[in-house]
C-alpha cells in the first residue's frame, strides 16, 4: 500500500480543510506518499499570518454546522493545520502551492506557513501524481 | 470492468447529492463494487427523519437552478437517495458513515437512514479504497 | 505518460472553472487524453450566449477575492473558456455534457458552445474513464 496519492485541494474553508487533513493523514498513517497543491482561496488559509484563523464554513453548514463545529473544537479536536503537521512528521507529504495562485494572491513564498514546502506549475502536479490516485477538494 | 471506486460525499445539498448518486448508479450497473463515505454536512441528509427532506442546492444555482430542480422533479425524477436505493438493490454499493463526522453531528448509528451500512474510520476507507479511483464530491 | 484523465465538472463559477481549465489543459500538454464531463450547474456556463459572461465565484472568494480575480484578469489572464479552446487545440480534450443535466436545464445541443463535443449519459462516462484517473470539481 505504498500507491501515491494526489490532492489538489481548491476551498479554504475549516469544513473542507478538516475532511482534506483528515484525508491526507489517514493516507500517510498507511505509509503512502501524499502530494498536496493548493489551488485558489485554500492558499490564502495556508498564509503563516492567517493560518490560525477562523476561514469560514461552507454556506449549507448553516447555524447548526457552526454550532458542531464549535462543539467539537472545546472537545479538543486539532485543527486541520495541526493534524496535517502531525501527518507530515510522518514523513512522506508533501504540500507545495500552485504558482498560478501565487499570481491570483500576489504573494510569494515568504508569506506561506512552513506547512508548504515550495511552489509548482501544474506540469509538475501532474508529473508527480503519475499514474495514481488523483482526488480534487 | 469490476474496477472498485471509492466515493467521499462531502457536500449534502439536493444537487450535489443527485449527482453524486447518478455516478455511483452508473458504476454500479457496469457491475463495479462502490464503496461510499460520508463526511461532514452530507451525513445530516442521510439521517432517517431528514433524508427525504430539501436539503436546498449550491449557492451559484440561484433562483433559476431551483425553478430547474422543481420542474424535473415534477416530470417525475427519482430524488437522490431513491437513486441510491436502486443502485444498492443491483449489490455492490456500500456505504459508510465517517466515525469522526457522526462525533461531528452527535448522532448514533441508529439515527441513520438504512441505507448506511454501518460507520467507519478514514483509514477502513483508504483500505478498501485500495488502488481503484476515488472521487471526493 | 499517455494515462488517460476523466473529469467532471459540477460547479460553473469562473474560479472552479478556471482550476478546472488548468488542470486539463497541463494534463493535456503533457499527451494524455483527458474525458471532461458536465454536470448541473457547469452546463449553463457552456451555453453559447453565455460562455463569455461572468459566472460569480464561490461564496468564499469574498471582495478580496474578487478583486485579485479582475486584477489577474487586468493583467491578461486568459479565461477558462480560452484556456480549454488551446487545450483543445493540442488534441485529446473531449468535452461531452451529462443528458440528464440537459434534461435538467432544458437545453439541446445547438444551444452549447462549439467547445461541446456532445451528450452522453453517465455509463458512457464510465466507460471512457476506464481504470484511469477520476476526478470531480
């Protein structure tokens, strides 16, 4: 089980980020080789000034999702930016941001968490992600 | 063509839901095995006093994506979870409920539509997921 | 590296749709086939008359986002619809719409965009995507 698994994730927001950390640690738990790219507005959730921040829930959550989600974080529950570091100490994930993003945000390198690891085109995204599995979040 | 797939829902709005369930279907009558798993706000559709409720559609289907909804519905087309049904009556299609999502919602198996086969971790789904195709809506 | 690639496309708003050009358009760049198949909300983009309009982005974008989104545009980004033309243009982009979403916006084929290679149902889906890389947006 060591197949390579390829996440493009698109959404910023915390319910989207917690099923994609979720995803990508379970992956990595089983010793696969994870490949994050981070495609639009979820680059803006992985700059090191608002990762920490509160990014929203998408609309359908509505006032009950809010309320869950609330509940879960006084439980205890890791953020989603704490449970892909935990993943990443695992070894074998690896996050970089899509360089087109970079220009949509007008940011650079310095302003991304060290969660990311560097910047690529999507020539590379594709390279790496080979004949394995390809999921888009 | 008995290919497994391996589907995460995520989203549980009528549309996303529909589409969802006409993938799975197809698949399913090409006689390939469909594992489904059911994270975050999908999982409050697939309660048993909520499942045939509205579960209302993607904020970019505005006012005209609802009259187009309504008007399918009354030519008489089957609503998701009946999609579902059928697709489970050829065999094959298993779904799943995400532990960590029925933590999310406090619910209990027993709250759930019988058409969830039962609840399991992330990693039971990378597992059974194996190599095959894994598409995450 | 001649794997084939199906997509499908759901969502319709200029910034999936711009994700979702890009990643065809690498993975077409590097000679794989690539099977893009629309669902809902995506077909109404395609309609001839309205393919070059505004389509929104997701809630989540924000004014900020929508702000980097008409500078990216200022500076000459090309748009999606352009983007797909040129990964047409290299050979091996098939683009079919989904005949129930057809059904659903109540459209015919002469009312898509020359982009649209036809109809087909999602069995057809399948059986083009074969063993290969499935991916939803």
């Amino acid at each position: 089980m060591s197949e390579p698994l390829a996440i493009s994730l698109f959404s910023g927001t915390d319910d989207r980020l917690n099923a994609a950390a979720v995803l990508v640690a379970g992956a990595a738990a089983l010793g696969r080789p994870v490949h994050v790219f981070l495609q639009y507005w979820v680059l803006d959730a992985f700059r090191s000034d608002r990762i920490g921040a509160d990014h929203g829930l998408a609309p359908e959550a509505g006032a009950d999702g809010l309320n869950a989600v609330h509940r879960l974080q006084r439980l205890g529950q890791a953020p989603w930016h704490e449970t892909l570091r935990q993943a990443k100490e695992l070894g074998g994930v690896e996050i970089q941001a899509c360089s087109l993003s970079m220009d949509l945000l007008d940011i650079t390198e310095s302003d991304l968490d060290p969660l990311v690891d560097g910047v690529e085109g999507v020539t590379a995204f594709w390279l790496t992600a080979s004949d394995g599995q390809v999921v888009f979040i």
